[in-house]
C-alpha cells in the first residue's frame, strides 16, 4: 500500500473519490488541524494545475453535490482563482462543493517527474492544449505491460 504523504498517490485516491479539496488536504496530513492543512496548498495547487493541463485530473464547483455529477468543470483562469482562495481548501458547512475527480486519461500514463519539468505550471492560457493534442501513445515495458503499470499499487 502506498503512503498518503506521497502527495501524488493522496491527489489519485481523493480524484478517484471525488473528494472535497479539504479532504485532499485533511488525508495528506493526516490530521484534523485545519492549520496545518494550509501549508500543502501551495503544493497541491501546483500538482491539481498540472495534472488538469495533462488530463489526469478535474475539478468542480457547485451548488450541489456531488460537484463532479452536477456541474461543469473548473479550467483555466478560473481554476487558477479557485485555488488562489483559501475558502475553497477550507473545511465549511455545505452550501458549495469544490471537488477533484479523475480525469479523461488512465493514471498509467503518467510518467514520473511530469509536473517537475521546467515551466510548470503552465500558463492559464495555455491551459486549452488538450483539447486540440491527440493522447500521447503508451510506452510498453519489455513484459508488455504499460510503463508505470504499477504506479500506486493499481
């Protein structure tokens, strides 16, 4: 079983849930102190831009939930001013849902030290690339299996 302080494996689990991004914060650190929850955003910001550039990952807001179900997702600008406000990442009584879901590619594809490259995060401009790339073929290993097959324990 992997470790929820890989922040990486943390974001795949709470997307695949469609969790709030206070759960993404509150399972990372592993504690219910809201304080200490604000020093990861800065990283999970940057993971959850880059991971939505590259398709891995969604985000959502609504009224209802559950957000990823009942409204249109979150991108570019707006997701940058999303994440920018610390009342998203905030743990509060419901009466909007800010949450993270999978995204459109298989978690295999993701090649380790993608969103350590220079440039990312990439600018909110440049954030409507996918819709206009093909997805990049998968890598096979020597066993046939698609590299990274074993990424988080899947």
């Amino acid at each position: 079983m992997k470790d929820w302080q890989d922040d990486k494996y943390c974001l795949f689990i709470n997307g695949g849930e469609g969790s709030d991004l206070w759960a993404v914060l509150a399972d990372f650190s592993e504690t219910e102190d809201e304080e200490a929850w604000r020093t990861h955003i800065p990283r999970f910001t940057r993971l959850i831009r880059c991971w939505q550039h590259l398709g891995f990952i969604k985000v959502f807001q609504s009224d209802e939930w559950p957000a990823h179900l009942t409204s249109e997702e979150v991108t570019g600008q707006a997701l940058d001013t999303l994440l920018a406000d610390p009342s998203s990442w905030e743990y509060q009584d419901p009466d909007r849902w800010t949450c993270v879901a999978s995204g459109d590619r298989d978690i295999h594809e993701l090649d380790e030290g993608m969103c350590d490259q220079e440039g990312w995060p990439p600018p909110p401009e440049a954030a409507s690339f996918r819709a206009t790339e093909a997805p990049r073929p998968r890598k096979r290993n020597d066993q046939g299996r698609s590299s990274g097959a074993d990424r988080f324990g899947r």
